[in-house]
C-alpha cells in the first residue's frame, strides 16, 4: 500500500522533542545569567540545561533521518 505524499508521524515527533528541548535549554541557560531566588536542591547540576540540549539533539536527527525528502527517495529506491 503506498501512502500519496503522507509524512512520517516520527518527522513530527522529531519536531515536537526539537521544540520541546530548544525551550527547555533556553530557559535554563537564561537560569544561569539570571539565577532564580529560592533554587531546588539540585540547581548546581544544571539539568534543564542538559536535558533540553538532549531532547534537541535527539528532536534534530529525528527530523533529518525522517525527513519527508529522505523518507519518498527511501520509498522510490525500494519499490
């Protein structure tokens, strides 16, 4: 069954963790410019900044490896 240009949910995932970790990140590295007032027990490991940078990568190399140009050349090379 061929999908006639449907794109890949996991292009969209790929967005979503991309936007989600660029947010998180962001907000984080404002944290270390600007530290807040009462801090949470662990605010010296920083992680808000480790795990947006982590969710943007992986957002990232979801969006390229299921790119809707990659995903119909794939399809065309196989059929």
């Amino acid at each position: 069954m061929k999908s006639g240009g449907a794109i890949s949910i996991w292009f969209f995932v790929g967005i979503s963790l991309a936007v989600n970790g660029a947010l998180i990140c962001a907000t984080g590295l404002y944290e270390l410019v600007y530290p807040p007032q009462y801090r949470v027990v662990l605010y010296w490991l920083h992680a808000n900044v480790w795990w947006g940078a982590l969710l943007l990568v992986a957002g990232l190399v979801y969006c390229f490896h299921f790119a809707p140009s990659k995903v119909a050349r794939r399809n065309a090379q196989s059929s």
